[in-house]
C-alpha cells in the first residue's frame, strides 16, 4: 500500500547510478569501496563495482540444498561461531534462501545529527537518503540485510509495493530485517523469502540510514556485504564468501551419506549405532565407501555439466 | 466437547429476548442502552435494538479486502491511535476478519461480589449470567470480542461446541479474546476466524462475567460496541464506525494505487522511486491519474450495481 | 517536578464536595453509592459518607504487623484465592503498607468517547475528570489503588509533588499502581509506602479516567473500594473487610507460636520436627498451650488498653 | 546429516539386547526392573521384559481420537492435575501422537562425574551410554520422551538420520524432547509427530545420559515410563496406564454428544444453553439419551470387531 | 508462621538417626552410600558418615574471601564450565555464602507414584519423607541446595521458623532453591544467606520429595553432595570438592595482585595497560613479583598460625 | 582480579597520546577528527583536542541535581524524543551521575575480519585495539559508554582493577554498557556510578573493538561523543551539548516550582489541584512568581559566585 509516511533518512549521494562504484556515501559511518575490498581480501570470487565480492550464480544455485546443519559442519572452526542468528519469522519455511549480503544499517533518529547530514547533501546537491535508496541499488541474488536494532513500530522496512519490487528486482534473491515488515498479507502473496522479527501496521519513521553495504550486525552476527545468505526454516547463517566452495562440497558428502544411512534404515536389519554417525562393521564401512565415491562422481559429473 | 466446568458467572438478567433493548443487565458494571447510544453517538447508521450501532452489512463486505495497513493510513488521526492490537493466535493466516463488535467482560473471581450477584440476580427471579448468556444474543455478522485478561488456565471463552454455535448464530462472524480457547484440535476444523492468546484443555473458571455490550479493554484498545472489527494476520484492528466509509473508499484507492505500481514494476524499466510512493515524472504522474480515475469509477459502478 | 502534560481526562462531576455522597459521577463506568453498599453489604464496620466501608483505624494500626503469610491463612477460604497481587516494585521493603482501598481506573484514550464525555461534562458545568480529582478525595488511610494497564510510557500516577501531596492527605497510606510512576528520585526521599510496575520520565496522557471508586482490577485480583490493602516485601493483598477481624485475631496466634517455635529452637535440643508446626511430645504440646493463652491474654489486654 | 560431535555420554551396560529384563544400567541414576514395576503396579496390562507397562495396540489405535479436552474430562481427579505439558513446536499440528513413553533423562556434563561414570563402564566391559544407546531400545508404539532441561544450543536429541531411523523403529511413534532439535528442514519431509522446545544447528553436547527409563519431568509433569502419550496440537498428556480404558470409553460418549449436539446446532432452531452442555427440555434430553445409547451400541460393535 | 499445607511428600526412611550411614532412603531416586563415594571419590578429604564429601573447616572459612569470579579463573578447564548459576534473588548481597552441599530433589506430585511410595514407607513402619525430614538431618556447615523446578506457586520450600531452625542447625550455611520461600519478611530479619527464585505467600504442596543427597541439578549445574557451595551477589559457584585447595591457593594470589594493581593506580601516573593485567615494565614486574613473594609468605605464615 | 583472558581486539593506532588529534584509529568504523566537528556542530562549547565538544566543569556540577523528568522537560522537542535508555542495573541509586559521554563499541568477533584489522595495525607498527585502549583514553569528567549489544557472558566491560582505574582516571565519571561487568562484590566496594545489564564471572571474549569515540546506539538512543550523560535511579539520559545550557536553567526554575508546591502543601489548607501544577488563585499565582523570582535570583547569584 502507499507509505503515508517517509522514512527519516540521511544524506544524499552521488547520482545513484547503478553499482557506483567510485561514489562515496555522504552516511553517517563511512566504509569506503578500498576498505571493503581490504575487510573481505579473503574472498576468491571477482567482485561487484562497488568492492562487493560476488560468490558465482552458479554456487547460489548449488548452495540452495543447504541446510544450517550443513553450514554449521563447514563453519564451526574458532573465529567462525557467530555467523548464525534465529528467532525470526520464517515467510516460506519450506523454501531455502539464498543470496549475496546487501546490508543496510539504521539509527535512533537524532534531530540534530539527522539536519547536519541533511545539510552536507543539500550542499553537495545530492537527495537524501531512505530506504528506496538501498533498495534501489539490489542486484539479481541479492538478499536484502537490514539492521533495525529489533524495532517493531515504525520499524517497517518495506511493505507489499516495495517487497514486489525487491523480488523483482533481486530475482527474488530475500530479506532479512531485525526489524518488522508491513502488509504481511500482501506480503504472502510474493515469491520471496523473508526473515522478519514481527509485522506491524505502521510505516518506517523515527529512524535514520546510517549506512549502505557497511559491516553490520544482527543478533549476534556481524555481517559482511557480500556473505552468502543462506535461510532455511531454523535460521540464517552469513558465510564468508572464502568458505562457500568447501562447505558447497562438503554438503554434498553429507548428502550421500545420509541417503545411504536411510537406505541401510530402511532395510530394517540395524540398529542405529550399527549404521550411523559411520558403519561400524568393515563390509559396511566399505560398502559405504564405494557408494560415496560412485554418487559423488555422478554428483560432480552432473556440476560439472551445467 | 462436554464442558465439565461451569463458568462462574455473575447475574441473571430480564427475560433473554433477542436483542432485548428495555432490560437492564444486572451485571457488575452496568451501561444502558442510553450510556450506549450517548458513547457512540457519532456513528452515522442505524441501530440493534440494544442500541449497538449497525455498521451496513455491504461495507462488511466491503471490508473483507482491508489489511491493517489500509485501515491504519485511514485511522490514523490524532486521538484514534490505539485501536489497534495484536500478539494474538490467528486461527485463519489467510482470511480476513470482518465484523460487528459484542463485548463481553471478565474479572477474577471474587466470592462477596459473586454471591451478592447471584442474590440479586435471585431475588428478581432471573437465571445466571454466563458465557453462553453472552453468546446466546450473537447475531449475524457479529464478532464476540471477549477480556479475559489474559487468561490461559481456567480463561477458555470456549471449546469446539460453543465454537460451533457461535459460527452458525453469526454467519462465521469471529471470535477476539484476550484470554483462552479449548478444543483447538475441533476449532481447527470450524470455518470461523479467530483471535486467541493460548489454547488450553481447562474449561472456563475461577472468573466472573461482569458485562455485556460495555466499553472493555483489549491489550492498549479501548473497544465500544459496535465497533467494525477488522483482523488480518497481523492483528486486530476495532474501527468506530464513523470511519468506516472513509476508511473503505481510501482502501479502493490504495488497491489501484498498489496495482498500478506493481504493473510498472512488471515493465522492468523502473527504479522504486521513480514509481513509488507517487511517480516523479509528471507523465507518469498523469497516466497514474487517469488510471485511478478509470478504476475507481469501475469499483463504484461495481458496487452500486450490487 | 511540573508535569508537562496533563493526563487526558473524560468527564467532570458535581463539585467534588469532600466525600460527596450524592453526587454521581459522569464518568464512563458508573457505579452509584447505592451499588457500592450492596456489593460490600457483608462488611461489618461503618462507612464513608460515599458508601465506602471503613476499616475502623484500630485494625488498620494492628495489621502494620501482618505478612503476606498471615494473610494467606487467614483468606485461603473457596471464593477468596484470587487476592493477592506481586510483581512490583516495592518503594520501602522493610515497611508494611497498610490502608483503605481508594480505586481508580483508566483505559486507553479514544477520541470519540473522550470527547463525548468532556461535551456531557460541559453541558452540565463540570470540570474535567483527571488523577488529580482523585487525588484530591484521598482521606487519611487510603491507599489509592491504580489500574492503568501495566502502561509505562504515559502511564504515570504521580511524580514527586502528587506523591508527596497523597503521603500528607492519607497520612503516609500508600500507593499501589498497575502502571508506572515517575520522579522515582524525588518520590524515594518521601515516606509513604509504593508499589508499582515501573517508573519512566513522562508525565501520563494517552489515557482516560474512566472509574473512581468502582470495582477494578488489579494483576488477578479484583479490588472493591474499602478493602483493606497490606502491602509486605512480596506482594499486596486485598482483604475483604469481613475478613479483616478474623484474620487479625488469627495472625496474634501465628505471632505467638512464631515465638514460641523460635524459642524452642534456640535451646538447641530439639530437631525441627520435633516443635514444628506443631509439638508431637504431649509434654511440649501442653507447653505451648499454656504459653499460647498467657501470651494471647497479655496481647488481648494491650490492645483493649489502647 | 553426520553428527560431528558425539553426546556426551555416561556409563556402559550390559550387552544390549533388545529389551534386556536382567540388565541393570550402571547409569548415575539407578532404577531396577523391580522398582519399574512397584511404581507402576496399577497398571493393569502386560508387561514389557524390561518391566515398563505396555498399554495395548488396540487402546493406542482407539487413542488417535483423543484431544487434549478429552484425557482433561477423564484425568483431572486430584493426584493427576499435574499430567499435561505444552509450550512445545509441534511439527505436526494436525496428526494427534499416541504411544507409549520411552524415558530419557540428561544433565550437564561435569567432568569428574563422567570421568567416573566411564571408568566403571570400562571395568565392567562396556560401552558408553549416548543418546544411541537410548535410541537403539525403542520398540513399535513407542514415544521417545527426553529430559534435556529445556537446553538449546548443544540440545539437540536427534537430527534427519536418528528421527528417520526412530521413525522406522517406533512405526513412527513420536517424539518430545523438553530441549531440541536439529535438521528441521529434513525432519519435517519424515513422518512421525514430534514436540521440541526449538532447533538449532549444533549437534547435542556438554550434557550426560543419567537415566533410561527412570521416572523424569517434562514442564510440570512427572513422567513414568509406560506412560501412554497423547500430543496434539496444544500440548502433551501423559496418562498413567490405570487411566486409560477410562478415558477412551468416555472419549466415546463426548463425542456422541458433541456429534448430537452439533447436529441440534444445525437445526438452526435452539439457543446453545436449549442444548449445551445438556438439553433442558426433558423431550430432548430423552432424544438424546436414545441417540447416545443406539451411537454407543454401535461404536462397540465397531471396536469389537476388530 | 505456621505452615497451614503439608509439603507432600514420598517414602519414610529408617529410623532419622543424625547422619545415619547405613540407612537406604526410600526414596523414588535411590543413590547408595557406596555410589555418592564412588561419584565423589577424587575428594580428597574425610566424608560425613553417609558418604558426603567433608571440606574442611578451615577451608569453609578461607574461602568467605572468594568472589564468582575468582572460582571461575580456578574452575573453567574443559568438563567444568557448567558449575556456576545465577538468576537468584539474594537475600544478602553483600555477603558471601560458603558451605557444604546438601542436596534435595522434589518433583511434580502424580497420585500413583505418592501412593505406592507412601505404602513402601507405611509396609516397613517409617514416616513420611517431608522437607522437615532432610531439614532435620542438616550439619553446621551445610547449604542447603534444593531442586524444586522454578515453582513459585506452592513451591516455597522454607519459611520463617524452619529458615531459622536451619539458620541454628547449620550455623548460618544458607539455602540454595531453584524455587520459592515464603515470609521473606521474617527471613530478612534472620542472619543466614539466602538464594531463590522468588517469595509466595503459599506453603510448599501439590510436589513429591525425591531424592536426599543425590546428584541434582540447579540451572544448568549438576551439583553432588558434599560440593562447595559459594555464593556472591552475582550468583552461586558448586565447586567439586578436589578443586578446592587449588582455588584458594590461587585466590590469594589474585587478592595480592589486585591489592598491588590498585596501589600503583594510586600513584597516578601509570596507564591501566602498564600496570594491569600484568606490568609491562620489567623493573615493575620485578616489584610485583617481590611484593608477590612477601605479601603470600604473610598470609601463608598467617593461614597456618589459625 | 587478574584477567585470564585477553578480550578481542581490532586494530593498533599510532602512539596513544592522549587525546592525539591527528591519530586516525584503524578501527573497523572510521569517524574522523571532522566528521566529529561536524556531526557535534551544534555544541556551543570549546572541545578535546580529538574534536569532543566538552560540557564545561560547571554545568557538569549543577547537572547532579537534574533528574530524568528534568531533562525529559527540555528535550522533548521533535527530533530528541529518542534520548532516553533504562532496564539497566544501577550500582548507586541515590547518587547521580553526570558526565561527557566518551564511547565505544564492540561488535561480535569474526575471524576474517579480526585477522585483516591486526594485520593493517602490524603493518603500520601498531598494537592491538582493547578494551583497555580506550579506557587508558579516559579524561576527567567522562563516563565510558560502551555498545556490547547486551552481551552477558564474556561480554563484560571490566572487573574491579580496571573499574577502580577508570575512576581513577574520570574522578569518579561513570560507566554505561549495554552489556556485563564482573566482580561486583569488588566494583561494589568503588566510589563510581555504573548502569550495566547484568553481571558475570567470565571475561571479555569473542568480541572485537570496532569504535571509539564513533556514533553508537544504547538501547533506542544513538549516542555521540561528547553528549552530556545524566544517570539517576530510573535511567540514563544522552543530552546533546547544545540543550545542556537550557536543560539547567529550566530545571533551576523546577526545583523551586516543586519546593514552594510542597510548601503549601505542608500548610494543608490546599487540594494538589488548587496548587499544582499551577496555582488557581490569581493571588497564589502572583505569591508563586515573586517567590519564583527571589529565589532564581538568590541561585543565579550564588552560581556566579562559584
């Protein structure tokens, strides 16, 4: 529906020309394209114009199998155990989402630092800056990551019209908001997924933009632009971009393994601990051996052929 | 199922005739049809013979395509921001509530003021007031919006048998309570929507019915009856019925403006702002113009012709 | 401090006499003398020109010494579990609150009805109804007892000049709030007892006063005007007066079989068993009983002094 | 998906054959056989080996119709007001589960106790005690029921591969876990009904197995094992075997007379109090005590049948 | 006050001797003599006569010294990071609680299991096992630490005569309940520590006594009896008993560091990284370590002097 | 105590001088020496060498005497409605505190992140970016305002050496974090202000220093370097500089306004509504200003005078 109100915002840009990659925000926190190629050195994919590392389509793809479980097995080494967050409502839980981390960060309104910021843009010649002016800027695979600090009342980052736009615009890549959505039932309607934590009538208001593909964080996670945003109905993990090829190739050994543990299930003749978390009698240790190799060969032969 | 319990209940009252306009409720707190009248003196339409307001059964119907956000941008006035309330258990995600406030009040239990009822009740012959007295008078297209303070043990307004009734004697009119249901498995199965904030197997006790068709208070609302109680998967909203042609007539506005938006966003030449909240090109402002023109004279010929 | 705002107020009345008895008034929930005297008919003590029962001073000054404790043994009777509300903050937790219930309700404001009820209060001459008409009809022991919801933001009583008026009109009564107070600073250096949900720097508004003196609820208890209010470290309890004799009588025999178990403990020969609660030895039992009448005709005969 | 890490794990037993009767557990909380059986020797049905009661096949079919309400009517005596939990995720909200409990119990891990526990496990020749160890006793009919203290994060009883492996092994069965889950995503393509405190991606940890088959709680409940186990979509009851043949014949007759009285509810003729709970009129009462012995008659022959 | 309920209870015992050590409680959770000794045999100091692990005095009152966090620096290698709870009203926060734990387990009350436990207890002549029974059988020195679920409602395991019988028995141990109390406004006039979860005016019912010194758990702590039980306004550490020496013996080392650090705070003219956490400067690492070296010599000289 | 853990740290500097303009921190948020300047350029006050406006001496001094309605009094003009944060621990309530806000915030640790921030200080020859780094920044007059996005296990600020040096260092300042502190029983024993969300035994941990003296976010307020930082026993107030001069002299005017209305009240002749909040009576009015007069007259002389 229409917006009866306007999100407070910040501070204009340069002409918002799609991925500038050489216009620096006029936002209150600074992050500057060097600096975001710097904090994200470790990524092995080429990058977006703006410094935004940019994991391949093609591992999107693969990446749509995964669950958090599987994540969590990639990830778990020291200095990666705070890439999950839960507790949002999940719009399709039967739906994996995944994308490219676009965040998006928002402040307590403040009179007196909202009027500077509108001044300098006002005397750079720029508009200000809102929540359209993010959204604007989305790619296909892009999920939308918005830290509202967890507000519900005039916490909505979008509503139906603009939730329509992103799933276009994105190729219904997602969103993730600490923060609410309007027009939920319009919102039902939309192929996209969504993590929210509540739904409230209200528009956006009382709040400013304070930042555009700057490190953020959400619930316990600090989020990089660019991470791979995976959701499935538990949660959202945030992947670094220089894990996704170990981790891609890891879930689909979990995959095989676990296909083979039902199989042996359903002939009824084990036990659990006979089987699983690995075989313990040879043969089967064996047995399950070969048919790892064999579907993993058909697994890669199948990659490989797209 | 078979209530084992028998809600406390407070007063008999005259003679239960439908709608009984003339008969003072001997309950605790006591609001005749003239207190009622005076409060609601402001709604345009006619009246129950109890003196409710009767909001016209065809923007009932109307109202089936509200959504929170539609009635907040037509309700949001200085002095009418509390009608709204959620943190409820929706029954029906997917199905619009709509329909004509009755009010029902509990207190806790209270042995002195209990007895005391009930002798008064007594010595003018009458029987007790329970939640079936209540739910006896439901007519249709009435929604029974029930404070039980939050009640979950002992707060079940109640189970799939009166859930039943209720949907019959109100045309799937609706139930809001601020307390409990039972027999959610048997609901389930009941085509009605419904408000509740926990299911419990305890049948209603340990409270007192203490009003009927009276001002009561549901989570930050203060609810009249009469009031259009409009609910979608966000929440309830209570619209005294002065708003409701306003509020209905905006609405036709909003859904055109919302699909003309979303039509240029299909075309894929637009950025958000550019179209949303209001397009920026003078002439797309136009097309827009002439569009809601042409829509909204077909949504009126439409309605008129019913 | 000056409150900033004034609390949004329904409807004036006569002139507020002292105690008026005759005088209805016009506020959203009426509930007329003659109401009040029935539903507290079982109370055996005198009553206010307004129809509220009075617990005569005597007994107000003796259950300074009561706990939550004694209450309980005293109340727990069928029809009377519900009394006892906690969950607050407590202002001076070494100091029983005790007093006559003096109520008064608020509800959500709502434009409508809030205009309505200042035009019926214009057309008869009468001033706005706000928490300061309540306030100023506080009499010497009255504790006054507040439903505001649980609201914090604009939900609170009094700040520091109301209280300290209330602690010189009431003779240091008391205050229970369903809601918030604010000037916690300058109210926690004013010796009268507190209890109440929470404390916020705004002054009240968004509501309305709908009831004074009528029946309220509080938590899960509903309160009458002229219960009396005990208010320990834990909780607070509302004790219908025709339990107010009874339950003091009572709590002398706890008070003394206390003693007399304390005693015994201290001499250090006996396990817990063998003293409490009561003595198996026949020897012990006679013991305390003895002690128990001694102790009990001294107590009787101090009191009667008085 | 694997497990990476193991359970924590406590003591070994005797070589586990299913159902072992003469194997006392070397687990830190011991209960014999003999115990099993003193503490439920109410129970009027056969026995498993292992001492647990074991409610017939054919009452855990006719069970399938309870609701929450039902067992509420037939179990509320005083002694057993304590037999319901809820609070749960319930991952099937319209499939009611019925079995009988398997009992778990964990505790947090402290190193010393485990120590112990595995030296005597290792004296004696036996292997550790995991959530496997548990997992590998479940017979057809049963409902896995874990104490794991409501933990989340390193709570998690079960992911895909042991809830399709307990699926096959209980004839999905069921399982409640007052803790959680992990692989919801997997878990909710397999059949079997499940009620857990949330899901998260870690595997369980830093917990011990105290106990299988012992007495434990769940929420407020005390849970015996041999329980029988009715959840459905509000909570979980866990009905002592003595109960049963009660409960259902009971089941029977309310839904006789919800049937009856939903079919008077159509007639469209009759306030609910004319019916619910039970008809005034002498001429329905009669109709209806006809239609429930002649729905009676046959529901018997029905089950007698089989 | 007089405890009006009876706490239900389970299984009366042998003859209550003080510590008598070859008596099997007949308790639902059996725990022999030999299994608490086994469970706890890395204690390296004498044992109460049933079993329990007997910290030395001396140690009890060097350990009056410790803070939370001076146990967590001696207690957080692996297999030990779940001794600590918090979340406890603390009846007096400035003073430290340290003891010895005495254990007892209390679950929800089901009929059947009450029944059968109290003819066990009936068919061998013995009383009924009540909260007074293990009050009875507590030692100077002693803690008690009771496991009664979080109950608030009809879970107060003391009031004021039995808290000050303990207060007698134990020489002020202290009380630990994952529960409530009751007349917390007696108990706040009596000299022992106290940690709960909350004060209710009711008596302890509607629970059965499970267990007397056996393995419980406190939040998420498995606490064994004979533990050390230290208690500062942050929360309570249960420390095994092998650990004990070691904390103490560190803890005077971080008193001197801390009393050193401070003093050179003093002088104001270092920087907090000079000086803290250890100096940088070699010169000052030097005079730390001598006044290290000293400060110890004094204390031990001290320590062993008593 | 001795902290046993090292807190994670971002990223070394150049030579901490105290208050080194010219020093760009290589901390993860970049706010420059002008960005400061500009975003605070409505402060009317002189500033630190780093750019931090300074409240002078005198004003933080006549700003003990301001409570939260004070300064909610002067600063609730659109645009600053959103200064105000509570719900934390207060380690002094009946002492103000007052102080320059001087901030830092702390994000959850990330391995990449982290490990890129130390090789750019290396890289320049820096050290690490600790919790302590900013605290050896303190000056007198400040309070340390810490988001540790409400952290309570390894999310603690200080222990009781770093707390005594920070008032050491602030004369007393104060501490603000939205997160945990450890060794409460040692901090308790400090003469500083300090609002913290909780209290725990472990160290600072899994975090990295992402800001100092950067704009930062305390509950529902952002907060800026410089802001005027006034805590009683309700809650913390950020005041930006530019109200601070106007904030006092209308609380000057309060504290007479509330001293001559408990005046009157003492003479009982008056209701509160004949007095406050202002008087009715024209000669009361005109008795209120002359007193108002003298008075401000006596306070402003003897404010000049210091």
């Amino acid at each position: 529906m229409i917006r009866a109100l306007r999100s407070t915002v910040v501070e204009t840009v340069c002409i918002v020309t799609l991925l500038a990659s050489s216009c620096a925000y006029a936002q209150l926190y600074t992050f500057s394209k060097q600096e975001l190629i710097d904090y994200t050195s470790k990524s092995p994919f080429e990058r977006f114009p703006d410094g935004r590392p940019k994991v391949p389509d093609s591992m999107i793809e693969r990446a749509r199998d995964l669950s958090s479980e599987e994540v969590w097995a990639g990830l778990h080494e020291d200095g990666f155990k705070n890439q999950y967050a839960d507790g949002f409502h999940v719009l399709y839980p039967g739906k994996t989402m995944v994308g490219r981390a676009f965040t998006v960060q928002f402040m307590p309104r403040r009179g007196d630092v909202d009027e500077i910021s509108k001044n300098k843009a006002r005397d750079r010649g720029l508009a200000e800056l809102t929540n359209q002016t993010a959204i604007d800027m989305l790619q296909p695979g892009d999920v939308l990551v918005v830290d509202l600090f967890g507000k519900k009342v005039d916490g909505t980052i979008v509503g139906d019209n603009l939730f329509y736009y992103m799933m276009k615009a994105t190729h219904s890549g997602g969103l993730v908001v600490d923060g609410s959505i309007r027009d939920l039932d319009g919102i039902s309607k939309i192929d996209m997924p969504a993590y929210f934590r509540s739904a409230d009538p209200t528009p956006i208001g009382n709040v400013m933009l304070t930042g555009i593909n700057i490190p953020i964080r959400i619930g316990g996670v600090t989020v990089m632009p660019g991470d791979l945003v995976v959701g499935d109905r538990e949660g959202v993990y945030f992947i670094p971009p220089q894990f996704v090829q170990e981790i891609l190739d890891r879930a689909d050994e979990i995959h095989i393994h676990d296909e083979w543990t039902k199989m042996k299930f359903d002939e009824g003749k084990y036990k659990s601990s006979d089987i699983y978390s690995s075989p313990k009698d040879p043969k089967l240790q064996k047995e399950y051996e070969e048919y790892l190799k064999r579907r993993l060969d058909e697994i890669r032969r199948e990659q490989n052929s797209k």
